[in-house]
C-alpha cells in the first residue's frame, strides 16, 4: 500500500531547506503521496530512504512479461479489486495447451491453426497469445521435440510445463533468445526450478496448495534473486478458484502482501468438460487471472472469451466511442432511409454490422451521445430530440438524399414528436428496439 | 508463514424474499422459492453468510415464438407449442422458477386479452408446482391491463409481476398490493437509477420484501460491462447499509444472450465464430456466470444446455469455504 505523506515525511530529511521547491518537507511528502512530485528533487534524501520509498511505490501486484520474436503478453499491475473503482490493465494473457504426448503432426497441425485463428470484435482483431506444451510423457527427448514442433508452427510466447528439471532444461534448449514461463516450481523441486529460470531469463511459474505454503515458496525463491514470478494457488473447482484469487488479490491491493504480489495462473481445462471449462475460464477473467491455460481449441469457445476480456477490461473512465458522422452501409443511393444512432461503439457496430449482412443500402447517422448506448443516453439526457436535430443539420444529411424521412431506435420511441418539431418537414418513423430486427423492419416498413 | 486474510465487517444485508405461496400460506405452489439475505460479496463466504443460493429461472411464452433462435425452438420442440406443456419441460429441464413472458399477439394475429393472459397463467400454474414470474409483453397500458386481471385472478400466490419500469409502475405495484403479489422492477443499468425506483415503490406503501430488482445487464459483447459494474456497485452499496439498494437482484441472461447476433443466428456470419450451437450457448453460460459472480440472485435462462451447466456452477460456487 502507498505509503501516506506523513509515513513519508518520517524518511526525509526533515530540514526543510526548501531546495526541492515546497517550502516545508511536509508539503513536499503531502504532493510526494499524491504523486504529483518525484522524490529526486530532494537532493538530502538518504539510500536507505529512497529503498524504502521505492519499495512502497512499487505496483502491488509485480508485473510479468513473457516474450517471444516481437510478441508481449503482460499480466499484473493491477490496482483494484473492482474494476469501476479504476480500470484493470493487463489482460490475462490465454494460452492454449497442448501435450507432448500428442503425434507431431496433430501438435503441428492445432498450433498452426490456433496460430492464424483471428476474430473481428468491434474492429479489433482477437487472438489467443501463446501456447503451453505440457510433458506428460515423462520423456525429456519427446518434450523437447514438442516444443521445437510449437515453436515451428508460431511465434507466439509459451508456457512450459514440467514439475522435472532436467524435461525443462531439455524443452528451454529449443528456446533462444525469449521469455517463456516455466511451471513450474514447486516444494521440492524449486532450487532446480529456480536455477533454470535464471540461467534462461524466463518468469517462473510457483505452485503450492495452500497461501501460506505459497508465500513460503515465494518468498525462498525471490531469495535467490527471481521476481518474475506467477502464483499457481491450486484450486480448480469454481468455488476455490474464485476464493483464493480474491484472496490473493484483496492481500495484494489491500495489504500490499508482497511474497503473493504476483499474476495468478488458472487452468480451466482441468474441469474436464468443455462447458464448464468455458465458464471457469470467464471466471478467471473477471475475478483475477493473470495467465488462463485453456485446453478448448474450438473458436466457439475461444471467440466469446476473447470477448468477454475485451469487455471486462475496458475502461470504465472511457467509454469506446465512434467518430460521430453519416456512415454509408452498402453505398445508398439519394432514395435510400436514413437511421440514427448514437456513437457507442457497440451501438454502432450492433446497427451497422446488421445493416450490413442484411445487403440493404442505408444511411447510418451516428448522433454524438458521449459515447453511450441507446437506453443509456436517452437516460442521461445525451441522445434526445435536440442532439439527433443537430446531427442531422450538422452533418448536412437532407443534402445527401431526396427522402426527408429519419428512422429512430424503438428504445426512444418518446422521442417521435418532439423531434417532428425539431425537424419541421422531416417524417420521424420508429424502429426496432434491437439491431437484429433491423433488416426485417427495413424490408417491411421502409 | 501465517496469513491473514483481509476482510470487510459489512453493516449491511440483502433482504430475503420468497417467491409463490403454498396452500398453507394461501397459494397452490408445490414448494417456494427463498432468495437474498447475503451478508458479503458474491460466494465469498469466508468472510460472511450466502443463506441462499442464487436460483435458476427459465423463460417460456404464452405461444411459441416467432422471433426466438431455431436453436431454442428445436431444443424445447414440441413443448413450445402452449404455455403449460412448456411449463412442464422447464421443470423437467431443471428450473426452480418459471419466468412466463406474455406476447402481443396471439398465433392467428390478435391482439392479446386480459382474459387470454389470465388463461395461460392458469394453464402454468395447472402444470407446474414452481413459482411464477409473469412479464407483461412491454407496453405500458397494456402490461398494466393483463397484471391486474392476472394479480386478481391469482390472489395469494406470490407471483413476482413485472415489469415495473419509472414511467410505468404505479398500476402493476398497487395491484401486486392488493393481491399479496410480488414486484420486478427494472432499471437501465444505472446505480441510482434502481436505487430512485426503488424508492418510487417503497413510497407507495409496498413493502421492500416484495420487490426483485432487475439492473438489466447487456449481453456478452454488447455491453456486459456496464450491467457487470452497476451489479457490483449495488450490491457493495446493499452491503455497506443504502437500505434501497439491498434488493435480490434479477437478470434475464437466457433473454439478453439470445437476442445477440452470436447466438440467435448460424448463417452469414464469420467462420472464426466457430460452431452455432456450441457458440450460442457459450455465449448464455458466460454471460450468466459473469452475471452471477457480480450479484444476481436470480438468472432467468432459455436454452436446457445451459440451465444444466449453470446448474452445475452454482452448486460448485456453494460449496465455498466458510468462515471459521
């Protein structure tokens, strides 16, 4: 936890010869605990001062990057324990599992696939960020041979696993140059664990079955000079995933506990049944993970986890928003209608991706609504008569077509006669409430 | 090295409210159903009490639906044909609730009764032993026409009446008032818009015990987000004492999932979306246990793949450590 300026103004000098610019050191130490100032402008503050400073301004949850040729997957440095107090920032990176135990081909073959999988989700591309190779033959030959043949068919960062050191040691050979997690270490193999690690500058996997064996561990294996550590806490059913990753957290944000400061690594396909591992994955999301192993390769269930991170991760301080305007869908002619909706970016993609697939030519005004959804702003006072008038004047809409005729969200049905005033000479036709009743509407009304 | 792990001493508590009535308590309900009465966040029950565990609900209609995905008028087939062999199937299927949602129209194009209504809501009753929420088909006048025909022909059953909105609650509330019914009352995911709704019903004399509070969510990809923080935000305001927030919360995932382009259609759409089926449920599953992790007490589904695997997380998240 930050420490308070008081906390603070105990480490500095307490002279105040006023060098740094404030006039006292306890003001300096009140705008040092706001953040506002950087304690190098103090030139008496003592090392041990500065040790102990930087050590409370250190993120509470240590921050862990695994690399590979050009690709990053960062998990940590998070601040809260919910998500409209601030934001979270790291995305849990998603791996893929595969086996060692698996024939070559079929290892070639999935990985290369997954490779290429990209979705479109509101004009982002998603993909899955690495691999993890697990040994279950117990053969270090075979493990490294499954690695090189992963490392053959993508780029992307791994995850090795193996609880036997010399099996890793075997698996890191087909791996120069890169930053791979290595799960992992445990109570008896760690000083082997931890060795490797640092001889390969890979983060290190920690895994225990109860906080306090775990932060044991920890805390002997940052001993040895390791901090990129990731925190395996062992539950795998939903109720003692859930605990022990609010636990590990609330310790984190709340108390600053450092030995279990670190990422949380989950596995849901150890539920066994791909249902349940989807949801225990969706789990891992919103309640903490910062590395989820999944062993679905089926984009169906790939694709709405790689959405739901995109959700949960969005910053609730800004909204995602488009650039509000007249969009043409399917290139309208003069005749074709015009529809409204508000710049959120959901709202739009919603309206337009419908639209769209549908193969109808249209007009798609886009209001400036801060940002919001239909219900939202019409809620907040952003998307009523006045601000569709002004979209439709400012953007010189009649100039466009030979039809003065507006179709409006069916949310905002109310909204019809005043903007009939607002807009004299303009026909106000409500529509659906849904996007997805778009197209029908359009074929049947228009 | 020993740990301790950080805990909050909430003031506050979510209240308890029970769904249907008995023959002794006045009703004809095989059983009811009891929710709420949480004294921390979602599962966390280590650091305090979750006395009831959040329920299943299954939407069906009063007639089969034209604009529901194929996949959910194949997987309940027939029994969609009429409210009460429907009724019948949710129950089979898993449910604890039944949520019927009444249509405009019926099936040769007319406009909807208040005795047809009543009808279908008896058939249900008839045909399952289950609580029942009953949803008017959303237009104000009309919705407070059908309630008030469907509260009075069903006195003392403790139905749970929606949709209260602010623009529209007054009728659907007093008529619940006279006849020993229950309340939704639905908000567009906001904090204080629920909490002003809220206190709009409670000031008409009805008693907290009886309203169900639905924040409405987004889907999955549609704004989930939104609905997912004002959950968390009302529920930690219930926990740390705002009495008009400590409702149990309902949310209709099976309706929001249902509805996004993901799961209602299979053709036309991208190949990187995968498998429909496999999608489209997915897409309920994870919607409804990311809605469940930030608060609900009540998940209203549709398709049986994913009551079944709900189900099966909800009995899981209950077996949570608990305080020592």
């Amino acid at each position: 936890m930050a420490l308070s300026g008081i906390q603070i103004y105990k480490l500095l000098p307490q002279t105040n010869c006023k060098e740094c610019g404030f006039p006292t050191c306890l003001a300096f130490a009140m705008k040092l605990a706001a953040k506002q100032v950087e304690l190098s402008v103090c030139p008496y503050v003592t090392e041990a001062s500065k040790t102990q400073l930087a050590e409370s301004s250190a993120p509470p949850i240590h921050l862990v990057s695994l690399k590979s040729n050009g690709y990053e997957v960062k998990a940590g440095n998070e601040v809260v324990l919910f998500r409209h107090e601030k934001t979270y920032y790291n995305k849990p990176g998603l791996f893929v599992r595969v086996l060692d135990s698996e024939a070559p081909a079929a290892i070639q073959a999935k990985i290369a696939a997954l490779d290429a999988f990209k979705v479109n989700y509101v004009g982002i591309d998603l993909t899955v960020d690495g691999f993890a190779v697990a040994s279950v033959s117990g053969n270090a030959g075979v493990f490294a041979e499954a690695v090189k043949t992963v490392r053959q068919a993508s780029k992307r960062p791994l995850i090795l696993m193996s609880r036997d050191p010399q099996i890793m040691a075997a698996g890191l050979e087909a791996l120069k140059g890169e930053t791979p997690l290595l799960y992992g270490a445990d109570a008896d193999n760690w000083e082997a664990m931890a060795e490797l690690a640092k001889q390969h500058n890979a983060a290190l996997g920690v895994i225990a079955n109860s906080l306090e064996s775990l932060a044991d561990l920890t805390e002997k294996i940052k001993a040895k000079g390791l901090e990129d550590l990731v925190v395996d806490p062992g539950g795998r059913s939903f109720a003692q995933a859930l605990t022990l990753g609010t636990q590990i957290r609330r310790l984190s944000i709340k108390k600053n506990f450092r030995p279990l400061g670190f990422p949380v690594i989950s596995f849901p396909g150890d539920a066994g049944n791909p249902g349940l591992e989807a949801m225990l994955a969706a789990q891992s999301i919103a309640k903490y993970a910062g590395f989820i192993v999944v062993d679905t390769t089926s984009p169906a269930a790939l694709y709405p986890l790689l959405v739901l991170r995109q959700n949960v991760y969005t910053d609730p301080q800004k909204p995602i928003q488009v650039q509000p305007g007249v969009y043409e869908i399917n290139n309208p002619k003069p005749e074709d209608p015009v529809l409204v909706t508000t710049n959120f970016s959901i709202t739009y993609f919603s309206v337009a991706n419908e639209v769209e697939g549908s193969g109808l030519p249209a007009w798609l005004v886009v209001a400036d609504a801060e940002g919001m959804s239909v219900l939202t702003a019409w809620a907040a006072g952003k998307f009523d008569a006045e601000r569709i008038a002004k979209a439709i004047k400012g953007f010189n809409v009649a100039d466009k077509i030979s039809r003065k005729r507006i179709v409006i969200p069916g949310h905002v049905a109310v909204l019809s006669g005043e903007l009939e005033e607002e807009l004299p000479g303009w026909e106000i036709r409500v529509g659906p409430r849904e996007a997805v009743d778009l197209p029908a509407f359009m074929k049947q009304a228009l | 090295m020993p740990i301790e792990i950080p805990t909050d001493k909430w003031p506050g508590t979510v209240r308890t409210i029970t769904l249907g009535a008995t023959a002794a308590e006045g009703g004809t309900r095989a059983r009811t159903v009891t929710v709420g009465g949480e004294k921390t966040m979602p599962f966390m029950q280590f650091e305090g009490e979750i006395p009831n565990s959040p329920v299943v609900a299954i939407e069906i209609k009063d007639r089969r639906p034209e604009d529901w995905s194929p996949l959910l008028l194949q997987a309940w087939g027939e029994a969609a044909a009429d409210p009460a062999s429907w009724a019948k199937a949710a129950e089979a299927a898993g449910a604890e609730l039944i949520q019927l949602s009444l249509t405009l129209t019926d099936a040769a194009g007319q406009p909807i009764t208040p005795q047809g209504a009543v009808a279908s809501v008896k058939a249900v009753l008839q045909a399952t032993g289950l609580p029942l929420l009953v949803f008017g088909p959303g237009q104000a006048e009309l919705d407070n026409q059908l309630m008030v025909a469907i509260a009075e022909a069903t006195k003392g059953e403790r139905l749970a009446l929606g949709i209260c909105e602010d623009k529209n609650y007054r009728t659907i509330v007093a008529t619940a008032m006279a006849n020993g019914h229950l309340v939704t009352a639905r908000t567009p995911m906001d904090v204080n818009l629920a909490k002003q709704l809220n206190i709009l019903i409670s000031d008409m004399g009805f008693p907290m015990e009886r309203i169900l509070m639905d924040p409405t969510t987004g889907a999955l990809g549609y704004g989930i987000e939104y609905g997912f923080s004002a959950m968390e935000r009302l529920r930690l305001a219930a926990l740390q004492g705002d009495s008009m927030t400590q409702l149990p919360m309902i949310v209709t995932p099976g309706f929001e999932a249902w509805k996004a382009k993901e799961s209602k259609v299979g053709t036309g759409v991208p190949e990187a979306w995968g498998a429909w089926e496999e999608r489209a449920i997915h897409w309920e599953t994870l919607t409804t246990i990311t809605l469940l992790e930030s608060g609900a007490d009540i998940v209203v589904l549709r398709h049986p793949a994913s009551v079944k695997l709900v189900k099966s997380a909800i009995a899981d998240l209950m077996t949570a450590p608990q305080a020592a």
